[in-house]
C-alpha cells in the first residue's frame, strides 16, 4: 500500500523569526495513515499553543484533517489525548500556551490514542 | 479466462483475494488499513480498478480510501460529511429526541455508469453523493426531510445500509435504513416516498406502522428493478410493484430472522439468505450453517449444506457480508463473524473454504475481472 504524507519538506535550519519549532509524535494509526516517522518536527507561529501544534499537524498532513479534532466541530476526538511533560493537556482549551519545554523542542507533544479496548 | 477479486472488508482492515477464474484458489493480497475497522470496499462496474473503501476507528473516525490500481495503492479522498441545513433531532434507543450526528460510512454505491459518481450511507442515517470520485460530498437532504424526527437505531445503530440503483433508469433509487425502514426516490433522491407497506413489525405499538422496521438488507436482479427482496428483523420479504407492497414469503425457512439478502446473477427468482436462530442468538439454528436457497422467488425454501460446518457452528454472516458474482455458474460467497470466508462456484450446490483465518467479516464484494 502506498500513501500520501511523508516526512514534511525540509526547512532552512532553525525556526525564523516569530516561529517556534516544536517536536511531536502521532498514534501509530495516524502515523501509517499519514506515513509519518514516530516523530515529526513542526514549525508552529507564535504564541505556541495547543492549538497551533495541531494546526500544524493537520497543515502538514491534510490527510489526517478529521482524525485528532473532528471536522463539523473543530472539537478534539473523544479518543484522543494530548500529553507533555507528564501532564494531560488534553481538557485545556486550545489558545492554552505549550509548556516551555515544549515549545523550545526539548520535550516532545504526544498524541495518543485513549485505551479503549478495540 | 475471466478472474475474480474479492473485496473484503474485516473489523482490522481490507484483504482483496484473487482468483483466476476457476474459483478454487486464491491468493490473499493485505491487510490494507491493518487496524481499521472497514465497513465496505467497493469498485466501480464501469472501471474495476476503480475502488473505494470506507475504514474508521473509535478514535480517528471515517477516512475514506481511493484507488485507481484494483487495490495496490490507495489515497485519502474527502472526509467531509456534513448534514444539510439544520439536522434537528432523530429518536433515540429510549424514545427521546436525540441530535444528528455523523459517526461513519457504511455502504458505498458507485454508478453503474461512471467510477466518479457514487453514494454513500451514513450513521446516522443519511445519503449521501460524490460526483467527484470521493473528493467532496453533499447529503441528500430529502431522504431525512420527511419522517426522519421519527427514526430510532437498531442494535448496530441507525444506519444507511442498502442503496440500489436501477441500471436502466437512475433517477430511480432504492435505500434501507436500520430501524427505520425502506425508501424509493424517482427522480434521483430529490424526494422520496417510504416503501413499507404490508409490513408487520410486532416491536413496534402499530405492527403495520409505515416507519420503524427494521429492514436488514433488499435485494434486486437488475433486469427486474421492480421486484425487490427484503430481510427484515423477522421476515424475509418480496415486493413487484416497486416496494409499494410487501408480502411474506419466510415459507419452510427453519428461522426468518437473518441479516443478508442476494438474488443470483442470471436467475431473478433465485434467491439466498442465511438463517440465524432469532434476534438474540445471532447463531445458525442447530449450530449447522446453512445457507438457504429458493428458486421459487420465496415461500419454498431448500439447505445448502455441502462444505458448510454442520456441527458446533455459532457464527454469523452480517448483512454486507454476501455477495454474489457474473460467471456461468454463477459464483457465490459470504464472510461470517468468525472470519471465515466461504465460496461456490456452482450457485450454492457445493461450498469450499477460502484458506485463511481473517478478523470478522464485515463486507464482502465480489468483482469479475477480463
């Protein structure tokens, strides 16, 4: 089976001005679908929110549009958990700012996929 | 020789299995979308290579697959669904207003005449049309309009099922939803009119109700698009006028209850289903699976029992899990719960096991190839 996706294009080194680079890592089912390494490094605009991480996410691989927040909503997936630093940040809004570590590249964004049997 | 593909769609992925005509072996190509759920995979008559599949989980929701090659390689296609203007409210399982939602796809119906115009049925239940090969789609809003405050879910949840096209006349169309009932649209889903009556549903307060039966599946030869066949909940059913009126025809049939309906490929008065015990017990009656065969249209009903298990078999085959195919004599197969895949060339005389233990079958299409 092939796939659309990939490793997104390569940049200049280094985030430009008002960019953050961040680093994140996608559900196994996510990464298939998108045929995306274990991890990905994103450049998201200032402020580095939650919300600017997967906007990135879906910008990079439009394929995935509709499988970590749902469409009609805009809504994160019932399933769908987003965790840093040890913490969930899943049930923060949005606009909420990423952790510095996180936002600096030296923690990673996780997306995960709830355990729920199945 | 002609070679057959079959499209099956399993509760961890797709696996597309060849043969090259003689139907007795068969190469297994997959999974595809290993750990996905896929509903229904389906090419296009016009252009086999053409398929789409439809796969979700409970935590990515729908993504909805294309491939141009017969199954080698897919791309995403569009994964919007969006109900048309305000979706108000259906019945929930308690009898309370409940607010539309798109969960998945459950069937696809491509055009007999062009691989880029095709259906799609919906839970909650919904048409919808892709004149773009999948890329976007728009919902038939019509469909809903009508009765739909009224519908209520099944067990497997309020779902889009069945969509028959009339090859000679495509404004004329055919949808089943579960448990709502069955739907006939003249002028290509710009409005349509429930097809129930005649039917009995005890579950329901009005047995004779025009909406609420639960119909699993309808069947139809394509050179007799009037004449359509229906397992309900309990009771398979036919209709000659269209689906304006349904009678009886369960006949000597050890249980009507079941989920799958086909007509064969060049008998429109042959017709198969596969019995299970009741709505409780989704078992063949007396652990043997047969699948049951009249020749009459109905009401006269024979066992098909060669190759089949006959002893401690407690599986079931789902209402997309059966399918027949073109060749003379005409090939039939079906998937069960257990994973399974069963095949006849001989229209049901003799079965043979395809080899190969695959997740539960959820759909099953069957494709002759030049």
């Amino acid at each position: 089976m092939t796939k659309e996706g990939g490793s997104p294009p390569a940049g200049p080194a280094g985030p430009g001005k008002g960019e953050r680079e961040v680093r994140v890592s996608l559900p196994g089912h996510l990464r298939n679908l998108a045929d995306a390494p274990p991890e990905v490094a994103l450049r998201i605009p200032e402020p580095a929110t939650i919300g600017a991480v997967v906007n990135a996410i879906e910008m990079t691989y439009p394929m995935l549009r509709g499988t970590i927040r749902e469409i009609e909503t805009g809504k994160r997936r019932a399933y769908i958990r987003y965790l840093a630093c040890g913490e969930d940040l899943s049930h923060r809004p949005e606009s909420t700012p990423l952790p510095e570590p996180v936002a600096s590249g030296q923690e990673v964004f996780n997306v995960i996929g709830a355990i729920s049997g199945g | 020789m002609p070679k057959v593909r079959l499209l099956l769609g399993t509760r961890k992925g797709a696996f597309i299995l060849n043969s090259k005509g003689n139907r007795k072996e068969w190469r297994v190509d997959g999974p595809h979308f290993g750990g996905w759920e896929v509903l229904h995979v389906q090419g296009s008559p016009a252009d086999p290579d053409r398929l789409y599949a439809s796969t979700w989980t409970d935590w990515h929701g729908q993504v909805i697959h294309r491939s141009e090659d017969g199954g080698r390689s897919w791309e995403v296609v569009g994964n919007e669904f969006a109900y048309e203007g305000e979706p108000g409210t259906h019945l929930w399982y308690d009898g309370t207003p409940h607010p539309w939602e798109f969960k998945r796809i459950w069937h696809f119906q491509v055009s007999p005449h062009d691989p880029d115009t095709l259906f799609a049925g919906a839970e909650d239940a919904a048409l919808f049309r892709s004149g773009d090969g999948g890329r976007s789609w728009r919902e038939l809003p019509a469909l809903r309009a009508q009765t739909g405050s009224e519908w209520q879910p099944g067990a497997g949840g309020l779902c889009l099922h069945t969509i028959l096209i009339d090859p000679g006349n495509p404004d004329r169309m055919y949808v089943a939803i579960s448990a709502a009932g069955a739907f006939r649209s003249d002028d290509g889903g710009a409005s349509w009119k429930v097809t129930t009556g005649g039917l009995e549903s005890e579950f329901l307060p009005k047995p004779e109700a025009e909406v609420g039966h639960c119909v699993h599946k309808l069947a139809m030869h394509p050179s007799r698009p009037d004449t359509l066949f229906m397992q309900k909940h309990w009771d398979v059913c036919r209709s000659d006028d269209a689906g304006d009126h349904w009678t009886e025809v369960s006949g000597n049939l050890p249980s009507d209850f079941g989920f799958p309906i086909a007509v064969h490929a060049h008998e429109p008065e042959t017709v198969y289903v596969v019995p299970i015990l009741s709505d409780m017990e989704h078992y063949p009656p007396d652990g043997r699976l047969r699948v049951y065969r009249s020749r009459t249209g109905g009401h006269e009903w024979e066992a098909l029992t060669r190759g089949l298990p006959q002893k401690d078999c407690f599986v079931n085959v789902l209402r997309d899990a059966f399918a027949v195919d073109t060749l003379d004599p005409c090939g039939i197969y079906f998937g069960t719960t257990g994973g399974q895949v069963y095949a006849s060339d001989d229209a049901g005389d003799h079965w043979e096991e395809i080899p190969g233990s695959f997740p539960r079958v959820l759909s099953v299409e069957a494709q002759v190839l030049p």
